[in-house]
C-alpha cells in the first residue's frame, strides 16, 4: 500500500512537471489568447475507430466554437496502414469541411516530413487543436507542438500529459478516470469551449449516405428486438471466447430477438464460426457493411454486445445502449462507451491494467465474465427498454 502511495504521488508530481513544461511552451510559442474567429481551422487526432469516434463530441464543439469557418481533420491510422475509417465516416458528415488522411510510411524521412509539413503550410491554417490520445508520451507532445510552430499556426492548443507508465496500474486501484469522452471535453474546456464537448454529433448526413445494403428493408419490417454482436477486436487481450458468444447469441435468438454478427473484414471468420456455432440462426454481416452502414444498422438496433472495439464506440455515439465485455488492460472506464445508459462487465484480477495487447495469462480477466452474466445483463437491458417485444423467459443453463 504504501509503495502504491508513493508511486501516485511521484506521478502527480510528474504529470504537474510535465504539463507545466507544456503550458510553457505553447505560451511561449503562441502568447495570445484563442481568436474567436478563424478562417481555417485544423484538428489533428490519430488511431483507429473508437479513437476516432470518441473525438468527434470535441471536434463537434471546435465547429460551434468557430461556425463560419473550414474545419479539417488531419488523421493517420498510425500501426493499421491502410485504413480509411476516418473518410468512411467522416466524409458524408456536414459539420465537417475536409479529412487530411496520412499513413506513417508517408512520414519516415527528414525528406517526406519536411514535405509533409509543406503540404500543411499551403493549407494556411489560422487555428490548430491537437487532440492527443490518453497514452501519449511527452516527447510526441513536444514534437506535435513543434510541427504546429513549422507550419506557422497563429495559435494552436491542445497537448497534456496524461500517463504516467509507471504508476499506471497503482493509479487504476485509487482514482475514477473519465472516459475518453469526457478526457478530451475537460480538455477543450481550459481553452473555454464547453459546448457540446461531451455529446455526439450526426456521424452522417443521411441525405448524403449510400446506403444499399438489403438487410434495412428486412429491419423497418421487424417487430422483434434487434441485437448486434461485435466479437472482434484488434488487440488479442480483448477477445472473449467465440464459443461464450455463440451460446449467448443463440440464447438470444431462442428468446425471441434477432441477432447480427458485426466487424471487419479481419473479423468475417470469428463471426462465421461463431455463427455456425450458434445453429445458423444469427446473420453474419462482418465484413459486408460500411462504417455507414454499419452506424444505420446500429441506429436501428435495440442493443449492441461487444468487447472494447470500434463498433462499440460506434454504437454508443448513435444511440444504441451496449453491453460491454471488457479485460482489465486499461485503467477502468477510459475506454467504456460514452453515456449512463451502459452495461460494462469486467473481471477482477491482480495483473490488471497492464497495458499489454497479448495477455500471457491466455485472457484471464475477460475469461471470468461468464455466460450467464452476458445472457442476465441483456435481458434486463431489453426488457428495461421494451417489456414483452422479446422474450426473457430463462433457457436451460448451458455449460461454458
């Protein structure tokens, strides 16, 4: 307890070091306060879908903070190359002028930096917004700050130290996070933009979306409960066993709901076997929607289960409730879905908040959240939200 202690309080003392460097220098570089009208405006914010997802509450309040003028997103998936998600779902939104996409390839060299940094000079920006993620390091945050003063920013803001590795996990046993959500909206907030920091904006102009796929007409004609159900994930540490799924989709199909299979393309053989191991009686759709038409058929649905990925950020930003399954690698709530409408189960263990992508202890922690815990949680959810449109009655307990 006491080692815990002192570790707390030396990351404190660090984080207070650290951002107090920061502020300086930005203050240095940028002494005036925020312009409250700006022409040309950049947000820069990396990673994959949630990451993604859950900024767009402070992209939306960096649009009404500057109404009248070009937002652009700049944006790189990082270590998944050629992912496109940001123009997926961004492209069709109007509250959005333009999406500036980079791979890291596109930046290994003095040469392709200094280029790239030339490309963003011509784009004139007035107004740079960096947002970072959660475990940014102090030298990516003094090196964004830089390439802020290359491209001649007239003002810029944004970069704060949240972690401090060492003390990550004495952190996790003594302190309540906020949600990525909320992380960056009390970031924005130093800046004074508050505003719809912490509610989700339309991720599409419905107007503008091609959506063909022919499963919706099957769900405007449905007057069963509709699940979703996102098994994939891209760090293995998340995953929960397919054949757990499997038993929970079947049960929920033996309940009266109506059950989709969601993800990637990467995720189509995971859902297909969970599929077949269900009888067939659940609809793989991984890999054959859009980011859009994956929002539209989360929109539609009743509830959304899945372990911390993308679709369950996705689903949470339209609406839908969700039960999450979650390991116990990050401190606990950083990565829940946005809202108070939410379910999240989680195991308790020892090595938690380990930060690893491969647990060495084959996923003990998810491992603990059991079928039955799933299968309680769900029916209650559905029939908190709508009584007898599905049924609840209790199948035969099954074996894990």
């Amino acid at each position: 307890m006491m080692r815990a202690r002192i570790l707390i309080y030396c990351a404190v003392i660090l984080r207070w070091l650290g951002n107090g460097i920061i502020v300086a220098i930005r203050i240095a570089l940028w002494p005036r306060r925020r312009p409250r009208e700006a022409a040309r405006v950049c947000v820069y914010r990396v990673g994959a879908i949630g990451d993604l997802v859950c900024a767009t509450p402070a992209l939306s309040a960096i649009r009404r903070a500057y109404p009248d003028a070009h937002l652009t997103l700049l944006t790189t998936p990082g270590r998944f190359r050629g992912a496109h998600h940001a123009l997926d779902l961004l492209n069709s939104a109007d509250w959005i002028d333009d999406v500036i996409l980079y791979e890291l390839d596109d930046v290994t060299t003095i040469k392709q930096r200094w280029t790239f940094a030339k490309r963003l000079r011509a784009c004139n920006f007035d107004v740079w917004f960096d947002l970072p993620l959660d475990r940014a390091r102090f030298s990516r945050l003094i090196r964004d700050m830089i390439l802020a003063r290359i491209i001649r920013m007239r003002w810029a803001f944004g970069w704060r130290l949240e972690h401090i590795g060492f003390a990550a996990k004495a952190e996790a046993e003594e302190r309540e996070f906020p949600d990525e959500v909320e992380r960056l909206a009390g970031l924005l907030a130093r800046c004074g933009i508050s505003d719809g920091a912490t509610e989700f904006p339309p991720l599409a102009d419905p107007r503008r979306s091609q959506i063909t796929n022919g499963v919706f007409g099957e769900l405007e004609r449905s007057a069963r409960a509709l699940i979703a159900v996102a098994p994939g994930a891209r760090r293995p540490c998340n995953l929960w066993p397919a054949d757990r799924f499997a038993a929970v989709c079947e049960s929920l199909v033996f309940d009266g709901g109506r059950v989709f299979l969601i993800g990637g393309a990467d995720d189509a053989p995971r859902c297909g076997e969970i599929a077949d191991a269900a009888g067939g009686r659940s609809k793989n759709l991984a890999g054959k929607l859009s980011l859009i038409e994956s929002c539209e058929l989360l929109r539609r649905c009743d509830l959304l289960i899945g372990v911390d990925s993308g679709p369950l950020h996705l689903a949470a930003a339209v609406g839908t409730r969700c039960l999450g399954l979650f390991s116990e690698r990050n401190q606990r709530r950083r990565w829940f879905p946005h809202g108070d409408r939410h379910v999240v189960l989680h195991g308790k263990v020892e090595c938690h908040t380990c930060l690893l992508d491969v647990c060495p202890y084959d996923n003990r922690c998810i491992k603990q959240i059991t079928i039955e815990q799933v299968l309680e949680a769900a029916r209650e959810m559905l029939r908190d939200t709508f009584g007898n449109r599905a049924a609840v009655s209790e199948p035969p307990a099954m074996a894990e």
